[in-house]
C-alpha cells in the first residue's frame, strides 16, 4: 500500500505545469519532501521557513551578486527547504557554478523555467494537490482506525494490531513492554535482535511537523499507567501517515490493555471477595480445599496462616501491586504459596504451607528479613513498613490466624514491638488484650498498683519507676540503685514507701507476679490513651 506523503520534489516534477522546467543541481535530493509552496524575492528569509517549502523566485533580490545568492542558498540548507524554483531571463540569465556545485554537494535540488511561467498556477496546483493528498490521507487514517477498533472485538487482538500496522506502513514493529520484554512483528532472526535493539533505543516520540527519523515510538497507557512503548522502524525516512497510523495504534493497544486490566482487575477483585469472607469465617474446609485446587492442583497444603504488611497509605503514588508481587516471590522462597488480598492500606498474605511444620517461623523470619533488607525497597520506600503474622492452623481457621495478626500489628504500634513478629510472641500481652477487651485491665492495675500511682501523683515522686525497676533486676538494690542513679540510701527510703503503699510481702513469687504483669498493663493502658488524645 502507497503510504508516501507529503510530495517529493521527484512527484512535483510530474505535475502540467513543471512540463518544461529542468532539474540543474542537486539530483540526489529529488526524494525531499514539500509540504508548501512559497514565493520568495527577499534574501534574508531564516526567520520565514519552517522547513520543506518549495521556493518560488525570479532572483529579483540577489540578481548579478554571487556572494549574497549563495547566502541565501545556505539558509535555505540550513533550514531544510525542500528545494528551489527559478525563473530566468527576466532578471537572472544563468546561476554561477560555485551555487550549482554547493546545491550538488548539499544535495538541494535546483530546478529552472527557461520561459516565464505564472506561478500564481503552481502554488494553486501544488497546494490544491496537497489538501487532496491530507484528504486521502485521512480517509486512509480513518480506515485504519476502524480496522483497529474492530480488531479490539476479536480475540488475540494485540497481535493482530501490531500485524496490522505492519501491512499498513510496511516497517517493522516492536512493542517494548514496562517489564522489559519486547514483542516483534514480524518476528526477526534471533541474530538480527540486537542491531533492532539499538533501533528500539534510538526511538523516541517524535512531532509530525520536520521530522526525518526512521524509528519511532509511541508509550501505551491508561488511566496514568503506562504498560509499554509501541515502536515502529523503517529503512525510509517516516512520514506524517506513518506517525498517524502509529498513534491510531497505541490508542488500540492502550484500549486493549485497559480491557485486560479491568477483566484482571475484576477477577482479582472476586479473589479478593473470597479471601476477605474466608478470612471472616465464611467458607467450610471442603469449599477452601475446591477453591485452592480450582486455583492450583499442586498447592496440597492442610494448614495457613495470615501475615499482614502495613504500608503507609499516605504515600499516593504507592504501586501495591508491585510490593505485593515482589513480596509473593519471596515468600514463595520460603516454602509458602501466598495469596494477597487488600484491605485499606494493608496487604493481607494467606500463607499456605508447602514444607514441614515444625520450621515455619524460621522460615517466616528468613522470608521478612529477606524483604526488610531488599535494596530496592530501601532505596524506594520512604517510609517503613511492617509485618505482623498469626499462628500456623488448619485451613478452616484461617480467621483465628488473621485476629491473631491483627492484634499482633495493633500491640506493634502501641507498645513499640517492631521486632515481634508472631503472635506467639506476644507473651504477657495476649493477656492483657483479651482483659483489655473485657475493660477489666484497669480494676487490676488498680488493685496492685493504684497506691504507688497515686502517691507519684501527689507528691511528685518516682516510685512507680523505682518498683518497675528493681523487679527488672529481681530485687538487686545495688543494681537498682545504678540503674536509677541515685544512692542507696535513697533506694532504701523509696523502697520503705512501696512497702508501706503495696504491703511488706510485694516481693513474693505470687503477688510480685501479679504487680508485674499490672505495669505491663499499666504501660499499656497509658500508650493506648496517649494514641487516642
């Protein structure tokens, strides 16, 4: 198919009204483009070109002065005019050979009337000749974007497209892909791909207006996402049709594309539906075991647990999808098949356990550490992120396993355990959670704890630290003391309240057992009210 345009030189030499005009320099350039026709008499005429004109002049301006004839034909060189139109007789009779040897060796053709000709007829016939050939040319352009919208409801369409900018332009296409894959069409000889490459690279966005590239791109995107570069390359210099024809086509692959995003997206999203329900409780054994091997037969996994990563959500230009996939990957190194769900700005991984039982935790560990230490992460990422994960159970309690990681993550921010990764960790706070719950946690702090708090109150002291302390150090008074910086003698003094306040048997195994767990409580509690102020 004929895609040539606009004009050549060689084109314009066809036309009634060149029929006695003869071609006298720069016969290699017949191949020029001419976008319009100009008629010139002046000699400074930089600031008038945008390029590819054809000039029209008798030679008035510069007639019998060599020197400033070649000045105006080096602005026309430098200013990629398409070529030059002189009629002689009238004020120039012939063209020095210095002007004739410097178009030659521009290749800029030189074309002469021996007899004056109207050129009111030329710029009428050539401009009337090149809104008919922008008139074909859309025509054309809008064939091609009817064939590419239709190919969008057919299937394999991707590949149909890049065949279709193929037949049309007759160059090669490329779709370079955001993850580095490039597609060819047609396909080219393995040994050929790295010449292509370096095309591929050289490729950019280029404008309709003065360009004479052999290669360009266009990006596919939608919605503010780009999936890839469309690309296509000749052994001719591209025309306007070409870079039409090549944005009418990233306009198709990016409808495509976004087609397949939303079919991923509204399959991702039933996914993320059954996960949430079987996270809640929903689904019985048999329905999770059908669903895991509609998913993947070779899964053969009996037992789950949930580990949450919470990702600061302020950060609008967060791509969770990629965390997600990098973070499945290591965990998949671990021994886990993940599945991800989301939850405001949380990822939840089902971690379905493909190895033995007894090392999980090592291995979960390996697996964090191993994404705590990602380099890309660091470099990325500007704000932490943190994981939290429920103990290893059968697969109809995955929702026991999904409290346990939220209660975990919950304790992480209020207590400041950012290397606690399981709940099995938790130790005295799984208690003090589940009375906390029952807002019985204040009524025990109260009882083995309100004197010594009361009295720090009123009396501005520092019992409560001095009694957290020495229990630290299971009674050392010297160790204490150091701790506190402060003399013994005065130890002994603080030491002497806490009995009057808690009983002279505070020390013992039971009740010093329960005033221990009443500061981590108590610890716990004033953190809790600092968050909500």
């Amino acid at each position: 198919m004929n895609n040539t345009f606009p004009l050549t030189i060689k084109e314009v030499l066809k036309r009634p009204v060149f029929q006695g005009a003869e071609v006298i320099a720069g016969h290699d350039g017949l191949s020029r483009p001419v976008r319009w026709v100009h008629i010139m008499e002046v000699t400074e005429i930089g600031h008038l070109l945008n390029g590819n004109e054809l000039i029209l002049s008798t030679g008035i301006g510069w007639k019998n002065n060599p020197r400033l004839a070649l000045s105006l034909l080096e602005q026309m060189v430098e200013k990629d005019v398409s070529g030059l139109c002189l009629e002689l007789g009238t004020y120039v009779n012939h063209l020095p050979e210095e002007l004739i040897r410097f178009a030659d060796k521009h290749q800029f053709p030189i074309i002469i009337f021996k007899e004056k000709v109207r050129f009111i007829d030329i710029t009428q016939d050539l401009h009337r000749l090149s809104i008919q050939n922008q008139y074909d040319l859309m025509l054309r352009l809008e064939s091609a974007s009817n064939q590419f919208n239709h190919l969008l409801l057919a299937a394999n369409s991707f590949r149909r497209i890049l065949r279709l900018i193929h037949q049309y332009l007759r160059v090669q296409v490329a779709y370079h892909s955001v993850d580095g894959k490039i597609e060819f069409y047609p396909n080219i000889d393995p040994k050929l791909q790295k010449d292509y490459m370096e095309k591929i690279k050289a490729a950019q966005p280029n404008l309709i207006i003065n360009s004479s590239a052999t290669s360009a791109s266009k990006p596919v995107q939608a919605m503010g996402r780009k999936f890839g570069d469309l690309i296509i390359m000749s052994e001719k210099v591209l025309t306007d049709f070409d870079y039409l024809v090549l944005e009418r086509a990233a306009t198709a692959l990016s409808l495509d594309r976004m087609r397949l995003l939303y079919t991923e997206e509204k399959k991702r999203q039933k996914e993320n539906d059954w996960i949430l329900a079987w996270l809640r409780g929903e689904h019985s054994k048999e329905t999770i075991v059908q669903f895991l091997n509609e998913l993947d037969a070779k899964i053969m996994a009996d037992k789950s647990l949930t580990c949450l990563c919470e990702i600061d959500s302020s950060d609008r230009d967060l791509d969770l999808t990629y965390y997600s996939t990098l973070f499945q990957n290591i965990f998949m190194q671990h021994g886990f098949f993940p599945l991800t769900s989301y939850k405001r700005s949380y990822l939840i991984f089902v971690l379905l356990n493909r190895e033995k039982e007894h090392d999980y935790r090592n291995r979960l560990k390996q697996a964090l550490a191993q994404i705590y230490e990602n380099k890309q992460l660091k470099k990325y990422l500007n704000n932490p992120f943190r994981f939290a994960a429920g103990k290893l159970l059968p697969l109809e309690k995955l929702n026991e396993s999904y409290e346990q990681a939220k209660k975990t993550i919950y304790l992480q921010k209020k207590m400041n355990l950012s290397q606690c990764y399981f709940y099995d960790d938790l130790y005295v706070y799984q208690i003090i959670l589940q009375l906390d719950r029952q807002n019985e946690l204040q009524e025990l702090v109260d009882t083995y704890l309100g004197p010594v708090i009361q009295f720090d109150q009123e009396r501005n002291g520092d019992l409560l630290r001095t009694l957290s302390v020495l229990l630290e150090v299971n009674g050392s008074k010297k160790d204490a003391a150091e701790r506190l910086f402060i003399v013994r003698q005065t130890l002994y003094h603080r030491i002497e309240k806490i009995k009057e306040l808690l009983g002279e048997d505070f020390m013992e195994s039971e009740k010093r057992l329960a005033i221990e767990f009443a500061l981590y409580a108590h610890q716990f509690l004033r953190k809790k009210i600092s968050a909500q102020t």
